[in-house]
C-alpha cells in the first residue's frame, strides 16, 4: 500500500500456490486487490488446475497471468487465446534464477502480448529478449542485489535497472 502510493506503474505478485493457500486464497487476493495490485502469477499452478484461482482474481480485478515454457509446443495457443493481462514466457528450462546464456527459441512462442523471464541477468539477453516480445522480466539478478547489499541495495538496483533499460530501448 505504500509502494501503492508513489508507484504508478502496474504491479503484479509472482508467488506459490502454498503461500496463497496459507494466507487465505480470498484474503489474499482482496488484499492484494486493495493494495493496488493488478495481477498475480502463480509459477506452480498448471493452465489446467487454475480455475479456482481465476474467480477469485476476476471477482478482485486482477489478471491471472499465464505462463508457457519452451516445451508447452502444443499447449501454447490454448494458453495464449484466454490468457489475461500478458504471457509470461519462460525463456529456459529449470528454476528461475541468473543464466549465463539463454538459447531457448523464443521467437516462436511469442505471438501474444508477452514479457519473457527466467534467467535474464546481462543487458544483453535483455536486447535480445526485448526484440522477440513485449517485455522482459528480472527477478533473481536483482534479489541477488538486495542479498549482496542489503539495506544499501537502493542504487546498485537503481544501477543495474537503468542498465537493463537502456539496452532494450
């Protein structure tokens, strides 16, 4: 609710199926909702297994992002005709986490408005990523930021954002 306040971009939660459940399903989408949360991605709910999870985004207002993986070939315009909000491709197999290279084919999958994540760390599988889909999404390199640097994590973040910005204008 504070980031809420000075924040005006679209934010969306990235976490499991576990912590949503042990929170409360309901309570934890209303307060998201209330929080000013626009979608939530869940990583370890299957296309198939998210009915539950989409009423209860739909009757708070948040888009319930899908995910597609470089092995979903048969699975990927299904999941793209009803996805909300964006896809979220995963660029590699695995966890998430830094790749030192990422050789998945994404430009095949991309097809839908999609951020593509999992691995990217470096400005330049950012580029790369950036001239094959909509947007491109960083998670792990910038918790290993705040793990290295703590309270003082502000301005290499800020740092490396403006990095990873100006490589995919």
């Amino acid at each position: 609710k504070r980031l809420r306040q000075s924040v005006t971009i679209p934010m969306v939660f990235m976490t499991y199926a576990n912590v949503v459940f042990s929170y409360g399903s309901e309570r934890f989408l209303k307060n998201a909702a209330e929080a000013g949360v626009q979608g939530l991605i869940l990583p370890d709910v299957p296309y198939e297994e998210k009915a539950d999870f989409e009423l209860l985004c739909e009757k708070y207002g948040l888009e319930l992002v899908s995910m597609i993986a470089p092995t979903s070939h048969d699975r990927i315009k299904m999941i793209a005709s009803e996805a909300k909000g964006f896809l979220y491709c995963v660029s590699s197999l695995g966890v998430t986490g830094v790749r030192s290279s990422i050789t998945t084919d994404i430009g095949g999958m991309v097809d839908t408005p999609a951020a593509v994540g999992f691995g990217i760390s470096t400005p330049e599988q950012a580029k790369n990523m950036a001239q094959k889909a909509d947007g491109v999404i960083v998670g792990s390199a910038i918790v290993k930021l705040i793990a290295q640097y703590g309270r003082d994590a502000v301005q290499p973040v800020a740092e490396y954002v403006r990095q990873m910005k100006d490589a995919i204008r």
